[in-house]
C-alpha cells in the first residue's frame, strides 16, 4: 500500500511517526514550505518535515499544493492512498482523484460536529462532555465527505486543549493505522455524514480568547481550558492604575456570589474573582513580561488594594 502523507504541524507529525514505526509505506511527504521565526527571522522546517528528514523520507514543499504545475511530481509517485493530516490547505478535486484507492483525512471531532480548522478547543470551549477522532473519505468541500470510522473519548471538565490533543492523536494514529490496513484487504464501508448536525468549529482569534467577568465561571473555565497552552486566555488587569495583560492558565470554578463581577473575593492563599455567575479560582498565571506562576505566590507580591480585575 503505497502512501503519499499530507501534514504540517506537531499533531501531523507525530502521526507520521507511528505510521512509519508500524511499517506503512510511506513514499513521499507533502508539507507546506518552511517559515521564519523568532527575532533571528531564520527559516524553521515544519514538524512534518522535520520527521520525514529523519526518514529520509522524499519531501516536497509547495507553496500551492493543487497548483497545476505540481500534479505531475506527485502523480510519478503511483500512490493507492494520499493519506491528510492537518495539512492547512483544501486539496482540490484533480488531486482527490489521483490515488489509485482513496484520499482519507483524520479530522480531530466527531463528525459532522465540528468541521473547520479548531475543532480541539471549540469542542472543549463549548464544554462538550465527549469528542472524538473520525477517518473520512476526502471532497472538495471541507470535512464533508462519507465517514469510514470514529473513535470517541470522554471528556472531563478539567481536561485541557494541550491535554487532549495528545490523547486525540493517539487515539487518531491508532485509528488511521486500522484504516489503512482495511483498505489494504477491501474497501472499507462509509457512512454519508448527517446534513442535519453540521456544526462548524473556525480558527481562534486572540480576541476571543478575553476573559470577561460578566460571564458565567463555567463558560470561562471552559474557555481558559479549550485555549491552553496556546494561544492562551487572557484579561486586563490594573496594577497600581497601570494596566496589563494576564494570562490565565488554570482555573476551577467556585460557587459564590456573583452579583459584582470581576470583584476580588478572596486574595493572599487564593484567589477568587466573581463572574457573571459563580466565580473563579485562579490557580496559575502569567502576567505579561513575566514567568507562569501560582496565582497565589502572584497575590503575595501584591496588596489587594493594588490590583483590579475591571480596569
């Protein structure tokens, strides 16, 4: 079963890996072109590369992938399956129909909940009690084509977006290596996916991830969960009328009055800020310029009467 691999970041990655130490034959890797980073500007090769390169894998880096000019480099690859992994770019419908068997997608939700580029935190944002890896045949239309089969995995009111992405490629890489094997005995049966229960899962964006008090605790725990590690949530704070930024790193919610929100309730030993509804513990933060923390150690360098949570 000859496999061309689509992918770009650490999850993508990571499940090349265990496809190449469980033997499938991967015979070339696609991935999107090397970008600069940090001050220094230097290019850094993405995680999929880095791991193809590690293989000796045959790597090719288009800035378009379904340009029209590329479709020959990868036809000479003769693959059964084109296999896609977060690969950050919609395959058009000259490539879909090039593999011999298949182009599959491991799509990180249970499909057709979820569809779109964050489906990880949108499903914890939104304080979803399951979720789930799902194998589907590709189309034009985004994570819309027949579903060839699902894993699902319980979620916890504490489980973070840095938490589950690990257990989801897991349990992802598992599920992809049985699906190839499937289809190297047959074709698997699909499932055509429920118009009906379409829901859509976009890109974060940094304002969103704001934390405001008026808010209900349970929806803002769920937001500072579904966005950790990054890119992280964040409110203002003023600390002695300077105004900041801080991070929000752990939280628990706190049954409390609710009536003043963004009030410290309690500070020193814990810190406790009232919301919309119920209040929030804080347990660790980053204040802008500066290490992560427990909120407490935060507290004890600072008097109450310095800081506001309403700036």
């Amino acid at each position: 079963m000859r496999v061309v691999f689509f992918g770009t970041p650490p999850f993508a990655a990571r499940v090349l890996q265990y496809l190449i130490d469980n033997h499938v034959d991967i015979v070339a890797v696609i991935t999107k072109p090397d970008k600069p980073q940090g001050r220094s500007l230097h290019l850094q090769p993405t995680p999929v590369k880095v791991v193809a390169l590690e293989h000796n894998l045959p790597i090719y880096q288009p800035e378009l992938v379904s340009d029209i000019d590329f479709a020959p480099i990868l036809a000479q690859y003769n693959a059964d399956l084109f296999v896609v992994v977060a690969y950050g770019e919609i395959i058009k419908q000259h490539l879909l129909d090039m593999p011999k068997i298949a182009c599959i997608n491991l799509h990180a939700s249970l499909l057709p909940k979820y569809r779109g580029a964050a489906p990880i935190q949108r499903c914890l944002i939104n304080g979803e009690k399951e979720t789930g890896i799902t194998i589907m045949h590709m189309v034009k239309k985004m994570d819309a084509g027949d579903i060839i089969s699902v894993v699902k995995v319980p979620l916890s009111d504490e489980i973070t977006y840095g938490e589950l992405e690990k257990v989801l490629c897991e349990e992802g890489s598992k599920l992809l290596l049985k699906t190839i094997k499937e289809f190297e005995t047959g074709k698997p049966a699909q499932t055509p996916q429920d118009a009906a229960a379409i829901t859509y899962a976009p890109k974060i964006e940094l304002e969103e991830c704001e934390v405001l008090w008026e808010k209900p605790a349970k929806d803002l725990h769920n937001l500072i969960r579904g966005v950790f590690p990054s890119p992280g949530a964040w409110c203002w704070v003023a600390i002695k009328g300077q105004k900041k930024r801080l991070k929000l790193l752990k939280t628990r919610v706190i049954k409390a009055d609710s009536s003043s929100p963004g009030k410290i309730l309690q500070w020193r030993e814990g810190v406790v800020i009232a919301c919309g509804e119920n209040a929030l513990e804080l347990l660790e933060i980053q204040l802008e310029g500066k290490k992560a923390m427990p909120a407490s150690e935060f507290a004890r360098g600072i008097q109450e009467n310095d800081i506001a949570f309403t700036p």
